[in-house]
C-alpha cells in the first residue's frame, strides 16, 4: 500500500477485499492519506471529503510521500532471502 501511496501521491480511497486490505485501508485513513469506503454510498462520501478537504490530504501526503523508501519492500524481500538462505 506504501508503494501506492508513496509512487503517486495521490488519497487512496478504498473497498477492502480482504481483511488484511482493511487493517491497511484503516491505517491510510487514520493518517489522512484516504479514506476507508464498503460500499458505493461511503466511495461518493469519500470522494466529497477529499475535494472538501484537499489540501490537508495534499499536505499529510506530501509528508508521507517525502519520508517514503520505494526500496523498502525491496529491501525487505532481501533480508527475508538472506534469513532463508542462512537456515540451510
């Protein structure tokens, strides 16, 4: 979801298909860069709150954004290969 949200910088809005999907639909909107929506009503909701409230999710995306690694799920899959190779 960083990847999303880091590479394009724009407010993700969200229907989760998976719980997991949820729990980072959930993190995204506590932190203002989207909002979490179930259904078509909540979509139509969400997208009426962000272009009410734009700049405040500009400016937390900014942040988020200017803090991101795009090489941190790259450098992760390179640690857990290094662990699995280290346990033959």
């Amino acid at each position: 979801m960083g990847e999303i949200i880091g590479a394009n910088a724009k407010p993700v809005i969200g229907i989760p298909v998976y719980d997991e999907h949820t729990n980072q639909l959930k993190w995204i909107a506590e932190r203002k860069l989207g909002i979490l929506a179930k259904n078509k009503k909540q979509i139509v909701n969400a997208v009426k709150d962000i272009k009410s409230n734009y700049s405040e999710y500009l400016d937390k995306l900014e942040t988020f954004t200017n803090n991101f690694s795009d090489k941190g799920a790259k450098n992760t899959a390179k640690i857990v290969c290094e662990e699995l190779e280290n346990k033959k």
